[in-house]
C-alpha cells in the first residue's frame, strides 16, 4: 500500500506585477484592465515535486531563481497564479527572520503568538511554554521588545518555537546562516534526530549543506525546475552551471588574455612558491579561537569529567589565533571522579552544519597501555597536528572521555561543543577543508 507523499506540488507558478503608478495598479483591480505588456514576471513557472514523509529535499538557485517564493506558497504567505500544493499534515517554517512575530511584542509574547500560528493550542503552549524558552538561550532578552532582538536572537525565537510545535514538515530559509555556533550546532542536532520522523524542505546557497544534509535537491533556475533527483548529481550539475555562467561574465577578460597575452602583448606567466608556507594575505587562512566552554550541551556517566580544552602553539602557550597550515596542539585536560580503569580522550572537529570534518582519540596510540586514573586525579591529552585550511565559516569542537575500547565503552563526559572557533579568510578553493600547499606553480613548458 502506497504513501502519501507529505507535499505534492503540480504545475506550480506565480506571477507578480509591476506597476508604473498607484493608479495603475488600481485601474486592474476596479475595470480589470490588464497590466501592459513587459510589466509581468513570473517567479515560478510549472513547478512539480513530491516530498516523501522522512525525506529532506534542498532546494538551489541562484539569487532570484524563485526559492524564497516557492517556500512562502507553500507555507500560505503568498497565493499561487496556478497550480496545486497539498500538504499532508502541520508545518512549521522558518523563512525571512522576524515572520510570524510582532516587533512590539516581547519575546515571551511572540512566543506565544507565533506557536498558535503554527497551530498549537493555548494549553499545548503553556505544557511546552518553560522548555521553549530554554530552548532559545535568549536570557534577560526574553522579557524585551523582539525589535531589540539581533538577527541572531530572532533566529533563536524562531527556531525555539518551531522546535516544540510537533511538525511533520519543517521549512527552513537560510535560517541557519545567522547565530553563533553553538546554538546553531545545537539546531543542528535537533535536525538530525527530526529527520528521523519528519520531512524538511531545505533552501540554501550553501552547497556542501545540502550535500551532507539532504536525501533530493530541486534545481530552481529563473523560476523553472532544472533538475530534481539524488542530492550529489543536482549540486554538481548545478555548480557546473553556474561556473559557467561565471565564466561567461568574465568573457572579456578572457578574450583580452586569449593566447595567453595581456594588453601589452607580454606571455603571461605566473609562479606562486609557498616554501615559507606561513605566507602573508592572500595565502593566509586566519582562525579566531574563542574560550572553552565547559557548561555546553553534554551527557556520561560522569566519573571522568573534562575540565579544560585548549589549542596550543608549538611551544605550549594557547592560542587565540592560528593560522591554516600551523602546527598546533590539541590539549583536553581530565578530571577523574571515579576510578576509570582505560580512559579514551578523544575529539571531533565540525562544521556549523555539524558535518563531521577529522577528529581522533588515544585509543589505538596506547592500546595496551592504559593509563588509569582514580578520583581527584587528572589526566592530560594531546593531539598534535597541521591545523588544515577551513573555509570561512565557524566550527566547533566536541571532545569527550570514555573508559573501554572503542568498540566497547561507557561514555562518561561528552561535550558537543566545547570549543567555537571562526576561519575569517582562506584560501581554501573549494571543498569542506583545504591541504596547506608548499609550492603552486604554472609555466610554460617546452614541446
């Protein structure tokens, strides 16, 4: 017996208007007078996908390819010209920051606001009322008018609330772009386990979000659909299309370089040696790196606990900054509450999207050579490594401290996101983390 899909869309489009005066605009709707020619756009033409119940479908596009659109027909903020949506059970969606809230209302107001828009009784949103507001981490900020609110904290409003309403189908905008790391990595976890039950329609101009979060991608281009299938084959058909596009735009400036001449008639010929490999901009990939926070989101049985994680330069002094290529030192520091007979240190480096990037443990180092710990003592690891060269973005650090093997073992402290640190520039071209390159090089060869 077949399922029904949880959104079906058929033959999808919406056309807007533009209008040269009030007059106008007034003239269509009192004498229906149609807009003049040229004055017509349609944001969506012929639109139809079906999103299965526990599936994430992405949608991309380029700027003005129709996806915000599409997202706010759906939802019901905007009617379609044609076509059918038939969505088969609740929806919660966050679209622009600050939809659904009133700029005057506090945050506890708006909460209560924006969940019975999303269909929650008055009695549902007092049960869950203490645990949204938990959830959204905004303190003090909650008892303020939302117009205060940064976009981070509407975004932490927005999604606190959306988190509790019991959805089947969650639309998310970008919304993840804004906010610090750790609450967005704590978003990111609720997504993960939502996935398990529920569908998500997930728009992004991030590419490698889709890729590592989505089953399906939708390829919106001026409004039409491209591509729809498995994620991977969309992305790289989409991104191949828009290197094109780029290199189209730049058509003269290659032109003018064609045969490998400059303006001046001069062969062009360029050496890039990175041997000092700690090079100045624009080769440098600069990471700021933020304090240990202990009271993070974490879980064990709690006889070793972590009581301090820090990068460290090559000589032991910790960082605030390093640099893409550095070797650095990883160094997680452990208190035992409790007799543990193998700990094993490990950590996890991640992307704001939560995507798991490298990480380690000491177990495989001193497999048979435990070092055990009793209560009160401490114990140290770590991890020496060239810090690769990450793309501008944040990312966190989840450590942890188990006793056993790795196949077999009792998690007694792990912390999610024990370390936040941002890449403000790189030179990574692409991919999720970049190889320090000690010599680039292109010249002209004989033959």
């Amino acid at each position: 017996m077949s399922v029904e899909p949880i959104l079906s869309i058929r033959n999808l489009s919406k056309r807007f208007r533009h209008y040269a005066s009030p007059r106008e605009r007034l003239a269509e709707a009192l004498f229906r007078r149609p807009a003049p020619a040229g004055q017509e756009f349609w944001a969506l033409r012929d639109v139809s996908l079906d999103l299965n119940r526990g599936e994430t479908l992405g949608v991309v596009g380029r700027n003005g390819a129709g996806k915000s659109t599409l997202l706010q027909v759906i939802t019901g903020t905007l009617r379609q010209t044609h076509g059918e949506v038939r969505v088969g059970g609740r929806i919660a969606a966050l679209l622009e920051l600050g939809a659904g809230f009133n700029p005057d209302f506090t945050g506890r107001e708006n909460i209560r606001l924006n969940a019975a828009i999303l269909g929650l009784t008055s009695r549902q949103v007092n049960d869950r009322f203490d645990s949204i507001v938990a959830f959204s981490e905004l303190g003090v900020h909650i008892d303020r008018p939302v117009r205060t609110y940064s976009s981070g904290m509407y975004m932490r409003l927005a999604f606190a609330v959306a988190a509790h309403v019991d959805a089947d189908l969650l639309i998310i905008d970008e919304a993840l772009s804004v906010g610090d790391a750790f609450f967005a990595q704590k978003c990111m976890r609720f997504l993960r386990r939502f996935q398990q039950n529920g569908s998500i329609l997930f728009v992004s101009h991030d590419t490698s979000a889709v890729l590592g979060f989505c089953d399906r991608a939708l390829w919106l281009d001026q409004g039409r659909p491209r591509a729809i299938g498995p994620a991977k084959p969309v992305v790289e058909d989409y991104l191949a299309a828009f290197a094109e596009g780029l290199e189209g735009e730049v058509a003269a400036e290659r032109s003018r370089r064609r045969n490998g001449n400059d303006e001046s008639g001069t062969p062009a010929t360029l050496i890039d040696a990175r041997l000092p490999w700690l090079n100045a901009s624009p080769y440098r990939n600069d990471i700021e790196l933020f304090a240990f926070k202990p009271d993070g989101a974490s879980f064990g049985r709690g006889q070793a606990e972590i009581v301090g994680v820090r990068l460290e330069s090559e000589d032991g002094q910790p960082f605030s900054w390093c640099v893409g290529g550095e070797m650095v030192t990883l160094a997680i520091d452990v208190l035992g509450h409790a007799a543990v007979r193998q700990p094993i240190v490990g950590f996890l480096v991640k992307d704001r999207l939560g995507q798991h990037l490298f990480g380690d443990n000491t177990y495989l180092r001193h497999e048979g050579d435990a070092v055990p710990i009793a209560a009160g003592e401490r114990l140290r690891a770590r991890f020496r490594f060239r810090m690769p060269i990450l793309a501008v973005g944040t990312y966190t650090i989840a450590v942890a401290v188990a006793d056993g093997s790795v196949a077999d073992h009792i998690q007694h402290h792990w912390i999610h996101d024990a370390l936040a640190f941002t890449s403000h520039t790189s030179s990574a071209a692409t991919g999720l983390v970049g190889v320090p390159m000690h010599e680039i090089s292109l010249e002209r060869t004989a033959g």
